[in-house]
C-alpha cells in the first residue's frame, strides 16, 4: 500500500495571469514561489502558536506581492511535502514544484485596497490588510483584478 505524502499549507503569491490559469486550466504549472511556517519562522516567534506562525507566513506572501508591484491575491494551499524545495534562502519562502491544481486551494486572500475597502487604522504598520475568499469565488476574485 502506498504511503500518502503528508500534507503542508503554504501561500502562493499570485499575478493576474495566475489567477486567470487557475480559473481557466484549473491548475498551477511550473515552480512557484511560496511561504510556510519553517523553522526560521518558529525561531523567530519563540512563544507563538501555530495560528500566528501561519498568519506570519501569509503576510510574507502578501509583503511579496507589494515588493514585486503586484495587487495582493495570494492562495492558501495544501501540497504535499515532497513537492517543496526549502533550499533557498531563509526565511518563510520556499518553491513549489506544481503542478497546483484548484482542489488543493483552501482560500484565496485579497488585499482590501483591491477589493474597495478601506483599510482599518492597525497599530502596526507592517500588517496587510487581507480579505478572505472561498475557492470557489476564484472568478470574483479575477473579476476583482481586471476592474
């Protein structure tokens, strides 16, 4: 009998053009750039949990979209850990080896400045505020990024 490969969820950033392949081949192809709770990301919050380690890799994948000029859409995933390349640098990012096909997606998460509302005065700077989606509002999300 054929061992399963254990399950990990990781955020992908993704562009318009790969939301659009996800809506319209229903699966990502290729490596993809991708952030999870690593080691790195433990140490760095020694006392937190798992909800918060999880919060800080989506940020990160959030952080990404900004820094590379992109709207924040990024997809919350499960993929198996034999597809993960964890080689690079540190940190929260890693490489998916897809295909990533649209069972796998969780949830997709927008950021508010896309989806027109208006941004909660945080206390903390560095946090991007993000609306969640259901994978099946994959199209509402494209239709958010074409407006």
């Amino acid at each position: 009998m054929a061992q399963i490969p254990q399950q990990i969820r990781c955020y992908l950033p993704l562009t318009a053009q790969r939301v659009a392949e996800l809506d319209e081949q229903g699966a990502l192809v290729g490596d993809l750039v991708a952030f999870l709770v690593t080691e790195s990301v433990r140490r760095s919050d020694p006392n937190g949990d798992e909800e918060a380690w999880e919060y800080a890799a989506l940020q990160d994948a959030a952080a990404y979209c900004q820094q590379e000029g992109l709207p924040v859409v990024v997809a919350a995933v499960d993929v198996g850990r034999d597809t993960i390349d964890d080689s690079g640098p540190m940190g929260s990012r890693v490489l998916v080896h897809g295909p990533v096909g649209l069972p796998r997606v969780a949830s997709l998460h927008v950021g508010d400045d896309l989806v027109g509302e208006v941004a909660m005065v945080s206390t903390d700077a560095e946090v991007i505020e993000l609306s969640w989606y259901d994978a099946t509002e994959l199209a509402d999300v494209r239709s958010l990024l074409s407006a």
